[in-house]
C-alpha cells in the first residue's frame, strides 16, 4: 500500500482558531508569529494598535480570503499535479528509511490549501495544512516534512509501545524530537535521490542551537550516520533528548 496525497480546498471557519493560537499564545516565544508576520507584515501593525485582537485577527484573514479564495482550486491543481510526480517513490523511500511499512490506515493524506504559513499537522484526521503562496520547491518540502512525521510517529509507538499520544504534540519532548528527525532523515540519500533539498532548512531555528558548544543537529547527524538499524538511530536519539530535556526546553 502506497500512501497518496490529495490536495483539497478549505474554509478559512475550518482553521481560524490555529491562527488564533499561533498569533496569540504566550507560550512558545515568537517564532511562529513572527513567522506568520513575515507574510502578513500589516497583520502585525494592526495587531499593535488593537484593543480586540481576536476579532481583528478574524477580521483580517476575513479579507484574504475574500481576495485569495478564488486562486485557491487552480493553485490546488497546480500542486497536486507537482506533488504526484515524486509521491510514490517518495512514500517508498520513508519506509525503507523508517524500516517499517505504511499502515493501511494511511491509505491517503489530506493537504488542506490555507492561508497560514504555518503548516500543522493533525495526527487524528491524516491530514496537513500547505500554504497557498508556496513555491514549487518550498511546497514539496514542507508536503514531505509533514508526512515524515506520521511514519515516524509508528515507528516511534513500535519502539514504545506505551508512549502516550499526548506526547507526539507540542510541548512534549517526544514532540521535540519529532520535530528535529526531518532534518536528518529527509537528508537520507533516499530521498534525496528522489527530490533534492536541504531538509534542515524547513525545521524550527530554535533547533540549530547549541548544546554544549555543538550544534544540536549534529549530534543526530552522527547518531543516524552510525546507526546499527533505524530502531538504534530512534533510541540514541530519544535517551539524548532525555538527557538534555533542561537543556533543550530552554531553547524550544
């Protein structure tokens, strides 16, 4: 069974409140507002001045998508026709790279056209959210980061069976970790091989810190490259994080 992608059209109703919690919660610093400012720099403007941010925020995205909407099935088309080019092989390559097969509950995976470019997952509905105003490049990059995680994620509860789900979603360590594997795995040869890119590009900043005068990633880097199985690259990994969970936490 070989996991598809479909790209769909969706309702600003269906993902509002993520923009809320993106823009408005004090709890993850800056960096996911910032990120959304970078593309809505008068949404930050507005929002300095604003005696009701929430309903400004509604306001706002209100008028983006009275203005973007009817771009919305012909930009879906145009990514699902890039996108199908590379999914199989793709799909294939995760497997071989994770050493376990897709379940069939993965059959298909849903990537919701939005306006937010941030772009979350959803673990219980298969599904992710894919910026419209994406680049070719940049959408397959985030398309094959999203999905890595839902492969991993099984990979990760075969390992450790009694994981709880809670912590596969942020602020959880494993969340961490999980958030880190793009940038190593996705640089495997495997992939590359199929869509060339630089995975660490599309992984948070906060993860290409240092610990202990090196960077982060670079223990994983030799944690995967001298790996014994897959199994043995996700257990090194996990008793590291566990070790600088302090560490980590003040960085993420």
């Amino acid at each position: 069974m070989t996991p598809k992608i479909e790209f769909v059209t969706t309702e600003l109703n269906d993902y509002l409140d993520t923009l809320k919690y993106f823009l408005l919660d004090k709890n993850h610093g800056d960096s996911w507002r910032e990120t959304i400012f970078l593309v809505y720099p008068d949404l930050k403007e507005k929002l300095e001045k604003s005696d009701n941010k929430e309903k400004d925020i509604e306001n706002f995205f209100r008028q983006k998508e009275k203005k973007f909407n009817k771009f919305f099935k012909k930009i879906r088309d145009d990514f699902q026709k890039s996108w199908d080019k590379i999914n199989d092989e793709v799909m294939i390559a995760l497997e071989d790279i994770n050493e376990i097969k897709w379940p069939k509950k993965f059959k298909k995976f849903g990537a919701r056209i939005t306006l937010n470019p941030i772009c979350p997952r959803y673990l219980d509905n298969n599904a992710f959210d894919v910026y419209f105003g994406f680049a070719d490049m940049t959408m397959k990059s985030i398309v094959l980061h999203e999905v890595s995680h839902f492969i991993f994620f099984e990979k990760f509860k075969e390992i450790y069976p009694k994981t709880n789900k809670k912590e596969f979603e942020s602020p959880y360590l494993i969340w961490k970790l999980s958030e880190i594997m793009p940038a190593i795995i996705l640089n495997d040869k495997r992939i590359q091989k199929v869509f060339h890119h630089e995975a660490s590009d599309f992984v948070y900043d906060c993860f290409k810190k240092e610990i202990d005068n090196k960077r982060l990633l670079d223990y994983f880097r030799k944690f995967y490259k001298d790996r014994k199985s897959f199994r043995d690259f996700v257990e090194k990994s996990y008793d590291f994080v566990k070790k600088h969970e302090s560490e980590i936490n003040k960085i993420v």
